[in-house]
C-alpha cells in the first residue's frame, strides 16, 4: 500500500512538473512574440519589465494550472448530465458530423457561451467580486489576458464549454468528442492573449468578424462606456445583443477601475470571500442593461 501511495504521488509530481515546464515554455514563445509587438506597434509605449510583471507571470501560472482542476467535475457531470437529458438520436447525428464542422459549430456556441458567462461576470455582484481582478489592471499589454481569478477564470470557461456539450459537438461519447472543446479553450487562450496586446492594429469594416486588441480595449476603458465588447473572439455576439462599441479613430483614455483592490497577489486571491468585495459598488452600467443606459 505504502509503494502505491508513493507511486501515485511520484506521478502526480512529475505530471505537475511536465505541466509547469510546458507553461514555462509558452510564456517564453509568448514574451518572444509579443514583446516585439508591442515594442514596434504600441498603442502607448509603455516599459515591458514594471512592477507589476511578477505578479501578471504569477496569475499566468496559476491560470494555467488551475481552472482545468475546477473545471474537470463540473465538466464531467454536464457531460453526464447532456448523456441522459439530450436525445440520442441528436447526439448521435451531431457525432456523425465531419471533425471539421463540429469544430466550426463548437466555436459558434462556444463563443455565445464565453459572451454570457463574460457578461454575468459583469452584471452578477457576486461574480463581479472574482472578475473586478481583472479589470484592476491600469496597464493592458498581452499578459494582462493571464490576470484573472483562478475561479473567474474556470466559470467564463464552463459557460463556453457547456452548449458544445449540450449541442453534443462535444461528447465523451465520440472518439474526438474531447478534441472540440480542447481545441476551443486553446484557440480562445491564445487570442485572448492577442486581443489584450498593447499594439494599434486594427481591421477596419471587418472587426465586426473577428475581435482584435482595438476592439477589446474599450471592454478595459476606465471612462466613458463601460461594459461593452464582451465577445473574445466574434464581435458579432455584441452586436446582435447590443453591447458592441469599437470606434475607429478613438482609444481609451485610461484603463482600470475605480476600486482600488489589495495590492498582493495573496491579497487579491481572498479579496472576493471578504466583506469588503461584497459592499463594492459594481460599474454604474451594470445596474440597467448596456443597450438602454450607456454609462457616460
């Protein structure tokens, strides 16, 4: 019993140990990518290596490792869940698709999902507490993607992944069932990345297709409208549901918000089970819907 226990644990060291070394390697590809970027096409040149680097690669780290331990009952028990509720017959119709259309539908959903999980982010007071660490940050540049709440981070995610597997282009029935959501988390984590950049670029009359840091920059904006530009990948989901605001020839001002949350990155992690995260005020557009009260 004593060898088995120390067996185990072997392995989950060193299954903990190829993760770490895996992240680690994105992150240098990552700074190798970015930093050049946002060197040669910033919105605002800004120093790469501030203060607040240590504490980015550390949520970078956590987030990598994390959410996919939260994630993996919740996921399991929809995954049972869509089994026994939805009808064979559209599960096992939606399996027979192509890899190819299963991917391109997953991501259609998917994103809806990622939009209202990211909007309830927004307008839940609870779930504010864990997204608000997000939005602290008073400098946007690639890795500001990684500065989330473990937990905030995990619940944006399983409202992305659950109308795959309630559409059934996710199932752990199907050979590649796992391949479509896999593929989603990835494509989103790296444009996530993308859209967070401290780079000018922008696509004109086609940002309405595909999000880009212009478009995602103003869901940062410390003034004027707020809570807008929720989509991470298909702006089209803030248009269709009113929320979408991308002006061609302005920037944001300023990024951040006006609660001034724990400085530490212990502090920031219990800042959301504290009182003080509860008597917070959320942003003034969340109390009436982004399409009929625009903050100003």
């Amino acid at each position: 019993m004593g060898s088995l226990v120390s067996f185990l644990a072997q392995h989950n060291l060193l299954s903990f140990a190829i993760d770490v070394a895996r992240i680690a390697t994105w992150l240098v590809l990552l700074f190798v990518v970015f930093g050049p970027l946002e060197w040669l096409f910033a919105v605002r040149p800004r120093k790469l290596f501030r203060k607040s680097l240590g504490q980015d690669v550390a949520y970078y780290f956590i987030n990598g490792l994390v959410p996919a331990f939260l994630l993996s009952v919740p996921l399991a028990l929809v995954a049972v869940w869509t089994y026994h509720l939805v009808p064979w017959r559209m599960q096992a119709a939606v399996a027979a698709w192509p890899l190819w259309q299963r991917v391109l539908v997953g991501f259609v959903v998917g994103e809806v999902g990622f939009y209202w999980g990211h909007r309830w982010a927004h307008e839940i007071p609870l779930l504010w507490r864990f997204h608000s660490i997000h939005h602290s940050a008073e400098h946007v540049f690639f890795l500001t993607s990684a500065r989330a709440h473990p937990i905030d981070n995990a619940f944006i995610r399983l409202c992305g992944m659950v109308p795959c597997y309630v559409l059934g282009v996710a199932s752990p029935l199907s050979p590649t069932g796992s391949l479509v959501p896999a593929l989603i988390v990835i494509v989103a984590t790296m444009w996530g990345f993308f859209i967070h950049a401290n780079v000018r670029w922008r696509l004109g009359p086609f940002e309405w297709l595909i999000a880009t840091p212009g478009f995602h920059h103003w869901h940062h904006t410390l003034g004027g409208l707020r809570d807008r530009n929720f989509a991470s990948m298909m702006p089209v989901m803030d248009m269709i549901f009113g929320t979408y605001h991308a002006p061609l020839h302005e920037r944001p001002a300023a990024y951040g918000i006006e609660k001034e949350l724990p400085r530490s990155l212990i502090g920031q992690l219990i800042y959301p089970f504290t009182a003080a995260a509860e008597a917070s005020a959320l942003p003034d557009a969340v109390a009436t819907p982004p399409s009929t009260a625009p903050r100003s």
